[in-house]
C-alpha cells in the first residue's frame, strides 16, 4: 500500500529558518563542517560568509531535495529528544 506523506520537501529556506530559530552560531558552523565531511565537500567551498550564510549554501548545493528533507526531520527529531544538534560535544555560545 502506498502511503502519502502530505509534508512537502523540505527548501533550503525551511532547515535555515530551523537552524536561525534553534542553533547557535557555533552549531551553525559545526553543522556546516558536519555536512561538508557527510558529502564530501570542502568545508572552505561554502564561502567566507557568516555561519548561516554558509549553511545556506551547503543547504542549496551540497544536498538534493530527499536528503534535506531527511536532514530537517534529523535536526527537528534532535531537537525533541534535546541532543545536540551536531553529533559530538556541544558548543557553548
């Protein structure tokens, strides 16, 4: 049987929105590092902007519609079990 999920896919706009309202701007950058090691990405590709900035273009062009999808219900589930955000220890700030 097939189920509908009625949630669309997640934007880039949506985790950002997340991440502004939930992240500091250290779990920011950390969460950019993280995604640049989980795709293979050099971190420094994500420009020299602030933290949220980055994020933004690691959201855009590091990840296709299915994994952000994943990657907003990951930080919201994070979230609601009160884990860090970014696996390992928490940043402070």
């Amino acid at each position: 049987m097939f189920v509908y999920d009625a949630r669309p896919m997640a934007s880039p706009e949506d985790i950002e929105i997340f991440c502004r309202v939930h992240l500091s701007e250290a779990d920011a950058e950390r969460l950019v590092g993280w995604l640049a090691w989980r795709t293979r990405h050099n971190q420094a590709l994500a420009g020299a902007g602030d933290p949220l900035e980055r994020l933004r273009h690691a959201l855009t062009y590091w990840l296709d519609d299915p994994q952000r999808d994943r990657l907003l219900d990951w930080l919201e589930r994070r979230r609601r079990d009160g884990e860090a955000f970014v696996p390992g220890p928490r940043a402070t700030g």
